[in-house]
C-alpha cells in the first residue's frame, strides 16, 4: 500500500537505526504500575518477538527484588541485548554487573535546575562523579550509555562538553533525554544536529510525551541522525508518558520504509502491557486502540467495504489488530446490509430499511447497537 495515495510526496530517509524499549523500567514509573517478575519476563519475551534491539529491564538498585528480576531477563537468551539504568555512583556498577546486563544506561541530570534543587552540587562536581564511574563500568567491561538528565533544559553548550568527556571517557552512546517533553520538531533536530556536530558516538533519543510531540520529536531525531530511538508500549511512563512504540514502528513502516520490525505482534504485546499495568487503552488510541479501524459513518463504510485503502492508511492486519464496522446514528443501508449479512440474515429490501430505521431511533439517545440489540431489532422486523 502506498501511504501517500495518489500523492506524490516522496518517502524520507534516515540512517541506520535501533530500538531500546523502556517499558520495563519507565514504563513501570507510571504511577501505580508494578510489574511481577512473570510479567516482566512475558513482556520481555513479547518486545523480543517484534525484534526491538534493547530492552531496558529496570534499575537494580532500587531492590532487591528489582535487582533479581533484572538479572532473570538478562539470562533468558534473548535475541535483544539487556540494559539497565544506574546513576552515577560505584554501587549501581556493582549492581548492574551482578545483574549480568549487556548494557548499563548511566545517567546524570545537566540541567542548573536539576543541579540546583535535586544534586546541591556544581556541574564540575557532578561530572567528575559521572566520568569516575563511567571509567568504572569500562573497566569491568560493560557497554555504556552515557545519559544526560534533563538534556533539553541543559545549556547547549554544557551539554557539548557533558557528550566530549563522556566520549573521551569511553563511554559506547551518548543520551538526550528530554525529561519533562520540552521539545518539539525544530527544536529536536537542531538540538540533535549540534550534538552530533561534537561526538562521534551513536546518539540516542528518550523522549517524554507531555506535549504530545514524542512520536514526532524522536521521528525527527532519527532524520537529524539519533540511532537509538526509545520507546515504551502503549507510551506508559512517568506522567503522561513516553514515545508509544506501536505508533514509532508503524510510522517508520509507512514513512521511512523501514520493515526490519514484525509488526503483526504489536497488538498482542500492547494488550499484555495493558493486561500487566492495569492501565486502559483510550479507544481513540492510534494503532491499538479500539476505534483505530472502526467505522460507523455510511459513506466512509461503504468505500471501506468496497477498497479499504479510501478510509484506512494501512491494514489492520499489519499491526494485528481488526476492522470494525460499527452500528450507529451513521450508519447507512450498505454497512446495515453487511453486517447483517455477517449475522447470518437475509432481510428484504423494506425489513432492511425498516430495521435502519429503527437502529438509528435507537441510537438517538447517544448510543451505538450492540449485536444483541441488533439482532433483536432484526427479529422484530423479519418474524412478527
């Protein structure tokens, strides 16, 4: 399917990318989340199948329970290499390597803001801590990812000398993390593009969602040049949330052309994060959701049911997920007739207006017909 239509827009390019996945760690800091280890190990299982690069399984150091349940993923052999967080201090090292983790995600906050109220330190004290233990985790032989907090709050130019020590250091990726959603498109890119401007290293993207803007800001990353690209399923996270990564993968199918991703899988892991998280999707949810192949309208249902590609940018099927056509206020004689056709019945061309009809007196109280009310209408109508 062309996602364009008839349009002749040209497809974008970006380089190579990878994805990590942070449901199991910020996607568990939603506010109310807890994961068990079983659900932790079926989700990891799950983000494997669809083929994400990185999974982020926690942060050992905040239990002991945590820590094990870390370390059980990372032993489970999984295609995907294993990260997980630690701040700047010997301990996390310690715990991350206990943990048997591919990668350790070491982050520090940048920004005055952070540095003022949450560290009371200067940026020089803070950063000789980070570059210790970062020097630390080399030694012992793990991948870094050297993260900066609140990047997108951060001076630039603080930002430029945080990413060259990091590199000087030995440090594997350098990190924007865009902590409270700051950014938008412009912004994202130029902030990328200066960034890679300094460092060699493969840059990564966290993006927060409080705007709106994450799927977008961590897309225009990876056209500035971002490698790794984060995500959580179903966008959980803290607050509102991170970039979802059912819509990240979809959009870099259709926009980018990029298949390196089993895409059919992603319904069924976001209804198991749904199921873990106890968190429910809206039904306007892009991808997953509910009503993001459901249609009511008759026009818009009778081209559907004629060629799909008129109201719908690409199969349900592709993502795993169904085609609704959906009984309401709008719905015309031709979805009326399919449906009830699907329903096994047969009704003349006066019981089939008849039975619209009464669907939509019905529907005038703001609701839309249930298959059981449904077929007790067309009873009513076929046998009395």
């Amino acid at each position: 399917m062309n996602p364009f239509g008839s349009s002749s827009l040209p497809k974008a390019a970006i380089g190579q990318i990878e994805i990590c996945d942070v449901t199991l760690r910020d996607g568990e800091q939603a506010p109310g989340v807890v994961f068990g280890v079983d659900e932790k190990v079926e989700i990891a299982t799950k983000l494997d199948a669809v083929g994400v690069e990185m999974i982020e399984a926690g942060f050992p150091a905040v239990s002991a329970k945590e820590k094990a349940m870390v370390k059980k993923i990372a032993n489970l052999g999984l295609n995907t290499k294993i990260c997980c967080l630690s701040r700047a201090i010997f301990h996390d090292i310690d715990e991350a390597l206990d943990c048997d983790v591919d990668v350790v995600g070491l982050f520090m906050a940048t920004s005055d803001l952070h540095l003022k109220h949450k560290y009371h330190r200067s940026f020089d004290e803070m950063l000789e801590c980070a570059l210790s233990t970062l020097e630390y985790a080399k030694e012992h032989g793990l991948i870094v990812r050297f993260a900066a907090e609140d990047a997108t709050r951060t001076d630039p130019e603080v930002l430029k000398r945080f990413f060259r020590q990091g590199e000087e250091h030995g440090a594997d990726y350098v990190n924007i993390a865009d902590t409270v959603g700051a950014l938008r498109p412009s912004t994202c890119y130029g902030l990328v593009s200066a960034m890679k401007a300094v460092v060699k290293l493969p840059l990564c993207i966290h993006c927060h969602n409080d705007l709106g803007m994450a799927v977008a800001n961590t897309i225009t990353a990876a056209e500035a040049g971002a490698f790794q690209l984060h995500t959580t399923v179903n966008g959980i996270g803290e607050r509102v949330g991170n970039t979802p990564l059912e819509e990240l993968l979809v959009a870099l199918r259709l926009q980018f052309g990029i298949d390196t991703y089993d895409l059919s899988k992603l319904m069924g892991l976001s209804k198991t994060v749904e199921h873990h998280s106890r968190l429910r999707l809206p039904k306007n949810k892009p991808v997953v959701g509910l009503n993001a192949f459901s249609h009511e309208s008759g026009i818009h249902v009778a081209a559907v049911l004629e060629e799909a590609e008129t109201y719908e940018l690409f199969s349900p099927d592709l993502v795993g997920n169904k085609r609704r056509i959906v009984i309401g206020k709008h719905t015309g004689k031709k979805a009326l007739q399919y449906v009830i056709a699907q329903l096994g019945y047969r009704p003349t061309r006066d019981e089939l207006c008849q039975i619209r009809d009464d669907v939509k007196r019905v529907c005038e109280t703001k609701k839309s017909v249930s298959q059981e009310e449904l077929e007790d209408i067309i009873r009513t109508v076929m046998y009395r």
